[in-house]
C-alpha cells in the first residue's frame, strides 16, 4: 500500500519516472519493514476519530498496532493525529 502511495507521489508530484523510484526503493530496502494488515488492525481503525481517508486510517492503525514512533509523509492530514510526523517537502 505503501508503495503504490510512494510511486504515485513521485511520478505525479515530483514527475519521477516509475523505475526510478523503485530503484531507490531497492537500494533503501534493508532500512524499510513490512506489516501485516490484519482483521486486527483493521478493527482498530479510528477513521472517524480524525477525520482520516481510509487510506490515512490504515496506516495509523498500522503504525499504531506496531509500537512505531512516527510516519514520514506529506500528507498534512496527520497534522490532526497526535503521532511524531516527519514532514516531506
């Protein structure tokens, strides 16, 4: 999920071509993780609570169910999550 989400930003934002971010992809790969997306996170899911988009809430929910300290994004619709956020401008 992650990954389509990085690839669409890249090449829509920033117009860098597919192959290009999933070769920085590769190479940054032993420093990225994998979650499980599970009945139990979805059922932690506080969509509501935020105002999140689907999308948004699974990954809070993920972040969440897995004891993670922070998310990188640009997304400024977790400026209403009370989670440390690395900002990507």
């Amino acid at each position: 999920m992650v990954i389509g989400e990085v690839l669409y930003v890249s090449k829509r934002k920033y117009n860098v071509p597919y192959e290009e971010t999933i070769r920085w992809m590769t190479l940054s790969y032993p420093s990225l993780r994998s979650y499980l997306l599970g009945l139990r996170i979805i059922s932690k899911l506080r969509r509501t609570s935020y105002n999140l988009k689907p999308s948004d809430a699974i990954h809070l929910a993920v972040i969440e169910n897995n004891g993670l300290q922070a998310i990188v994004t640009e997304d400024r619709q977790f400026e209403r999550v009370p989670i440390r956020v690395i900002w990507v401008d």
